[in-house]
C-alpha cells in the first residue's frame, strides 16, 4: 500500500515509494523529506521495466494543516460507494463538475446544465448508480461538493481511490480551461494546460501535471477511465502520451507527446482515454439559448446528442459525429446535425476567453495512454 505525504512547497499530496526518505514534486519541483521513512507502509516493489508508480491511493485528505509529512484528516471520499461489493463487472463511479462562475466577469450559463445532463446520461445509459456519481457545482448544498479546488481534488482522490479491475471510471468537467508556459520540458507546444476551479483566482488553477499524477498514473491493469473535458485548452488537459490527430475526411494519425525527459506519462496498466472539447490552442463555446432552449457547453451536447441518436458505436464514430455537429452548427438553419432550435441557439454564443461569433470553431480532441484503431474500437463507458 501507498503512503500520501504533502508537498513542503505547493502542498500537492505525492505517493511515497515504500522506504523512501524523500520525494520531488511533478508539480513544482520541490523536494520533500520523510521524517520516518519507516512509517510508510509495505509495498509491492514495481517492476524494472516498470515505467509508471505502482499501487493505488489509499489516502486521507489532499487537505490537512499537519507540516509535511504523512497526512492524518480523513477525507470524506475515502470510502467505496455504498452497495454490494464489487462484482466481476467492476464498479462505476464518476466525478461530474460543473462551474457557472456565477456573478463573476468569468460567469458562464451552460456548464451546471451540462452536468445534470451528464449525470442523466450515465444513470441512464450506462447503468451508473446514482449514489456512485459525485457532483461538484455551486448548487450543491454540501460544502465538501462546491466546485472549489480543495473539493476538485479531493473528488479525484476519490474516484480513483480501491479502483480496482473491471472497474470503469468517469471524469466530467464542464467550466473554464486555461494554460500557461511550461519550464520543466514535458510539453510537445512548451504549453501546461489547466482547469479552473471555482476559487482559481485566489487558489491557482489545477494543472495537467497533477491530474495526471491524480487520476491516470496509479490506474492499475484492468481498469477504465474515461475523462470527458468540455473547457478551452483541453485538448491534452490530461497529459496522455498519445493525441488522435483527425483529419475532416475521418483519416486520423496518433501523435506522440511523450515528454522529451523520458518521464512515462501513462498509466499503470489501466486504459485511460479523454475526450476533449477543442485543441490546446482553441477555446470552447458555452452556448446562449434561444426561445425555450437551455444553455449547454457545445461539446458536452454533442457528446450526448453522438451517444442518444447511435452515432458513437465506435471512438471514430463518435469523435467524426461531435466534429461534424459542431462544424455544421454555423451553417445550418434548422433541422441539421444538432437538431432544429439548438442549431439557431448556437449561431449567438459566447466563446469563452474569446468573442461572440457566428460558428464554432473548436474541434473536439481524443487522446490516450496507447494508440488504438479509432474505427474497430466499440465505445462504452
């Protein structure tokens, strides 16, 4: 089993190799000396040949006042949903955040819609139990479900948390995507991509080193993650080695953004796919509806729209579906690839970080731990 301890200069909870008596940060850089390395609990040691960290979170809370050194609050995810124990099937769990960051200047009207609406698709369609399904939005009454970056994280710490295989995991965020320049050489376009939590001005956003560190990295063999990213700069928010780089015909090329340092940004075996909503350099429409129409982020719409209208039995199929919903939602005036009203309330949209615009002008990214044949593929959640 894994230790947690804090990092000494960013906070950012590091699982501690069993023995060691200090560990860098991905995230800062800093370096964090162990009091007792005896303390940390027993371990499989990995593999030579072994490129990721092995073993699963079994921490308390990313959050604790304690110097650093090991974590001691408990952390209100830490257990496994309730119900029967796992079966052969595995289990389905999901993080679902949506933020409006309402009565801000960075307020946007779609994104808690689409997290209802995500929520509904996984019940509904792929059978997650409701009681397996956090939501993060700011009209949660639980202070622990505000969309903040304390929760955010201690949401991932929990989703991947026990994961054992067989499991199938989900990871939605709808709300504000940003990047900034990265130093530490891991980025292909010198670029960290970011998410913005609800307090992302006093707090920092979250960066997609430590998401990867988070959720994919200590994913084990058999188990699957599926992160569907519906913000700006998303394309690789999850820093996974291999981008899906599609043509309008439907030809596709897998990029390889493996990190020049030879660092393994993959899993630990487990299958890790993300869907995004645009390329790390485009942004993202949160749309504004017309008449009776709510407001919803584009691509979690199309997402959805791909999946109930039975354009998504492959990845292929349902990235080509999402692409071409998008593209067309300028051009039509009804009745086109996203269906009568939606398509007029997408001509008036805003464009987060951008201008109000007459198209949208993203393009929804796939990216992955391995390489894979988008076409044969079956997608399933």
């Amino acid at each position: 089993m894994m230790m947690l301890v804090n990092c000494s200069g960013c906070r950012t909870p590091l699982q501690l190799p069993p023995g060691a008596s200090s560990i860098r940060c991905v995230v800062c850089q800093a370096i964090t000396h162990i009091a007792d390395p005896r303390a940390a609990p027993p371990s499989h040691h990995p593999s030579p040949h072994s490129h990721a960290p092995p073993g699963q979170l079994t921490a308390p809370s990313p959050y604790s006042h304690a110097p650093p050194g090991q974590l001691t609050a408990p952390s209100p995810y830490s257990h496994a949903p309730p119900g029967p124990p796992a079966s052969v099937h595995g289990r389905k769990k999901a993080v679902i955040v949506g933020i409006s960051y309402k009565y801000s200047r960075h307020e946007l009207k779609g994104c808690i819609n689409d997290a209802k609406c995500m929520r509904f698709l996984l019940i509904n369609k792929f059978q997650f139990p409701s009681e397996s399904i956090i939501m993060l939005t700011e009209e949660e009454t639980d202070p622990y479900k505000i969309p903040n970056k304390h929760n955010i994280r201690l949401a991932l710490f929990w989703l991947v948390n026990g994961c054992q295989p067989g499991d199938s995991l989900v990871f939605h965020y709808s709300g504000h995507g940003s990047r900034q320049r990265n130093y530490n050489g891991d980025e292909v376009d010198g670029y960290d991509e970011t998410l913005c939590p609800l307090d992302f001005e006093t707090q920092g956003m979250i960066v997609d080193d430590e998401i990867n560190a988070t959720i994919v990295r200590p994913l084990p063999r058999g188990v699957k993650l599926h992160a569907i990213i519906d913000s700006c700069h998303s394309g690789t928010v999850l820093d996974l080695p291999f981008l899906c780089r599609m043509h309008r015909s439907g030809q596709y090329v897998w990029e390889d953004h493996r990190p020049r340092s030879g660092v393994w940004k993959g899993s630990n075996g487990g299958e890790v796919i993300s869907i995004s909503g645009c390329d790390d350099d485009q942004t993202s429409a949160d749309t504004a509806a017309l008449s009776q129409i709510t407001s919803t982020g584009a691509m979690t719409y199309c997402f959805i729209q791909a999946i109930e209208h039975g354009q998504a039995s492959t990845y292929g199929n349902l990235l080509n579906s999402m692409r071409s919903a998008i593209r067309n939602a300028g051009n039509s005036s009804g009745g086109g690839g996203l269906g009568g009203g939606v398509v007029t309330s997408l001509l008036t949209m805003l464009v987060t970080g951008g201008s109000v615009g007459g198209s949208l002008r993203q393009e929804p990214q796939l990216t992955a731990c391995e390489p894979f044949d988008v076409y044969t593929k079956p997608f399933s959640l």
